[in-house]
C-alpha cells in the first residue's frame, strides 16, 4: 500500500498532464536504451564514473555503472558497489528521528535545550527547526579553514557540536532558511540523547535491518573495511586524483552514510510507501513550512517539481562523492545516481543525470537543444549583469565570439535556441531574456533544472564585451 495521501498527489499529477497533454510512459525496452546511450556519453570508461538505477515502482527498468571503481587497478564500476551517499543521510536521518516522535518519545515542537540543556539558545530552536534548516544556527562547514585540515580529525557527537554552539547565529530562529549541516549534527544527537544508542546504530535497527537494506550503514572507514567500497576521486575530467581524507564522525547525522543503488530503490519503495512512517507523520516529511516554503524542503527532502510533475529529492556532495536520489509519485518513478567524483564535468551532474533519466521514464524526455541564429545587435542588447541579491549576480557576456553566462567563478558556455532563449551547453538549465515595451532588455527568467516557473532576476550593470 502507498501512502494515502499519494493518490491526491498522483490526481493532481495527473490533472495535470492533461493539461499538458497526457505524456506515454516510456516502456523499459525503451528506458533501457535511452539510459544505456545517457551513461555511456556522460561517463569516460576509464574514469571516474557512477552507478544509476531506473525504476518503475518495483520494476527495475535500468540499473547499471560505468567508469572505474579503482582508476589506479582497472577496476570497473558495477551497480552492486558502495558509494559514499552524503547528504542524503539528511532524510534517513530525519524519517529515524521521526519513528521517535511516533512513539511519544519527543515532539518536533520541543526545544533543543530539552537534550542539550547548555547549548546557547537551545530554548528557541524547536527540533521542526534543525530539520527543515530554519533555526539560524551555523553551518560548521561553512567556517573559514575547517576544509583545509580540521575536517580530517575524528570527533566524538559533542566534541562535533563544540566547534559551532558559540558561533554567532545566521539569523534568529525560525526567521530565515539556509541550508545548515550543523542542524543534521544536532538532530543526530538528539537521535542519541533519545534512543540511548549512537545516531547511526539506532537508524540500523530501527530502518535499515527491518527494510533489508544489508549495504548501508556508517561509512567510518577507520573502524573497518567496507565490503565492495569504490574509491572516491576529484579533480578535473582526465586528471582526476584520490580525493581528500576526511572523517566521517564530522559528517555524523548530515552525510555520514554509504549505500548502493538497490538499497536507495528499496528505502524509495518503504518510505514513500508507509512502511517507514504514518500518513500524518509523512506528509509532514515532505511538507515545506515557514521560511523554508520557498526552498520547497521539507525533513531531508525537496518537494519539486519534473515536468509539471510532483517530485521528492535529494543530492549529496561529499569528498570524492557526488548522488541524486528522486522520487515521482505521481508515476511511482525512482532514479538513483551514486557518482565516485566530487567534482563532476559540466551535463555529468547527478541531478542533470537524475532529471534526465526521470523525464524520459515519464514520457516527457528534455528536449535536445537546436543552436540557432540570432540577431547580432539583440544579442548585443542583451548582454549585461542580471542580479539576484547582492551576493549573486549572472553576466551575460561575449568570449571570443561566443556567448557565456558567468555565475560567480564559474563560467557556462551557452547556446541560443531561441530570438530571447539560452541553454548551458551541457547541462538543463536555462534561462529567457525579458524585454520590456522598447525591446531592452530588463530581467532574465532563469530555470535552474531547465523546468518550473524559474527565476526573474533583475538586469543591474553592464557588462563589457570581447
């Protein structure tokens, strides 16, 4: 049985496609081919590369790797391999902490200083709040030289907590979102405080034993082996190196575990499925609320949307690791994508890799993007800076002839495909120049994934061309 509030998502779902026009799922012949094709173009075979899975409730209609587990002995990928899932621990996390609220264990409307009586403003910050990154406090990875050598350090859950409980708050409580590690740290102590057991030993008896997930657990590497374990690499596409060591009691509760791509289907299939949680405690889950609406998350997951479509995520990016895991209700679609870089090239992203492979699954497949010409004076016109805040800004400028799109310190070759209309040359997103009554130029509307309503960003400044 699904939860029984997925038949209202898949109504709406439904709705609407037809609206659109009712998309034919693609068969899994189908499905097949067009993710052996996707893989073998995005992946070397001599690289780093990634494991990836297709599924259509519990039918498997793709599962397979390609690039290398171990550059250094030829070792191939394959599908049965662990990978280092990083910050989708978030949502196992969270859904274990919530089997406590379900048993009247705590309430998500209880103060952090119920378990940390001595953390510096624990009154003010619910447990609602560390799981949908709304209570302000600061992120540790986000402390100014913690990459560079402390991350390397084994601590204990309250050495971890040490290192940001005095640190001056991003914003008050509840009053702000931003994405917070240090939040996830927190909820596995409370998972501890809680259960009596360390986070990640109570999230194995109480989820993975009982789904059958055998392959995913603590990735603390020092205190074992783990069977069938890749290696994890980054650097640039032909020059990849080992990546760097890093802890995995820092990680804790915010992206400590390793998994495979069957174990991701199976925890899909009970979680989305009420074999995890209650109705009522699910939909809370996959919820937003508060500040953390307009970033569409909920506990651990993102409520999105595919094509028109309701869509549930999450990604993960951790030293020599970067994964995707979605789910579609509306059509029972899971795709799981367990990459062994940190640093994937431009269209080898997992979420561009996950979309990719959903919207085909669902019969709306991205289409592919026909380069045209345009108007040389438009172009011109169009070129500039379009700010979003005062920390993020695009320039769309001209390189030797060629239009790019620079955000920050990264610059995007971008093709036209329409009078007003742009894609990345190798990933989803794109974007649409927005002209007032004159025809200038006065915003961009950006789509991140290449889907959705997208972004109006304000043109501000110029920027010169070469």
């Amino acid at each position: 049985m699904r939860h029984p509030l997925l038949p209202l998502v898949c109504a709406v779902s439904l709705l609407l496609a037809g609206v659109a026009g009712a998309a034919e799922p693609a068969s899994k012949a189908e499905v097949e081919r067009y993710a052996r094709q996707l893989v073998e173009k995005t992946y070397p075979a001599d690289g780093p590369g990634a494991a990836i899975l297709v599924a259509r409730g519990d039918e498997v209609l793709y599962r397979g790797a390609r690039g290398r587990a171990s550059i250094e002995l030829g070792v191939p990928l394959n599908a049965d391999q662990v990978f280092r899932m990083g910050s989708i621990t978030k949502q196992m996390a969270a859904a274990g902490l919530l089997t406590l609220v379900e048993q009247g264990r705590l309430s998500l409307e209880d103060p952090l200083s119920k378990f940390l009586p001595d953390y510096p403003g624990g009154g003010n910050v619910s447990v609602r709040l560390l799981l949908n990154h709304t209570s302000g406090i600061k992120s540790y990875t986000s402390i100014p030289g913690v990459m560079e050598g402390p991350i390397k350090q084994d601590r204990t859950t309250a050495q971890m907590i040490e290192t940001f409980k005095d640190l001056k708050p991003d914003f008050a409580p509840g009053q702000g979102y931003a994405y917070n590690n240090s939040g996830y740290v927190l909820v596995g102590a409370i998972i501890e405080k809680v259960s009596g057991q360390p986070w990640h030993a109570y999230l194995k008896q109480a989820l993975f034993e009982p789904l059958g997930m055998r392959h995913t657990g603590y990735g603390l590497e020092s205190a074992g082996v783990i069977a069938g374990m890749v290696q994890g690499y980054t650097g640039e596409r032909g020059h990849p190196a080992k990546a760097g060591y890093l802890s995995m009691t820092q990680p804790h509760a915010a992206g400590a575990l390793v998994t495979t791509v069957d174990d991701l289907l199976r925890w899909n299939r009970a979680l989305h499925e009420g074999k995890v949680l209650k109705d009522a405690t699910y939909r809370q889950m996959i919820t937003p609320t508060g500040k953390a609406i307009d970033a569409g998350y909920g506990f651990g997951i993102q409520s999105l949307t595919l094509r028109g479509q309701p869509m549930l995520e999450h990604g993960g990016g951790i030293h020599g690791f970067a994964t995707r895991l979605l789910y579609l209700p509306g059509s029972d679609i899971t795709v799981a994508v367990l990459q062994n870089t940190d640093s994937p090239a431009e269209g080898e992203e997992p979420g561009d890799v996950s979309r990719r492979l959903a919207a085909f699954t669902l019969g709306e497949p991205f289409p592919e993007p026909i380069a045209v010409a345009v108007d040389p004076a438009r172009l011109q016109s169009a070129l500039g800076t379009y700010r979003a805040d005062p920390e993020r800004a695009f320039t769309l400028r001209m390189v030797d002839g060629k239009p790019v799109l620079q955000e920050g310190e990264r610059r995007h070759a971008v093709v036209p495909i329409g009078v007003d209309d742009f894609v990345y040359a190798h990933r989803l997103t794109r974007f649409r120049i927005e002209r007032d009554a004159a025809g200038r130029a006065v915003a961009m509307r950006y789509f991140r994934m290449g889907d959705g309503e997208g972004e109006r960003i304000p043109r501000g400044g110029d920027a010169p061309s070469r």
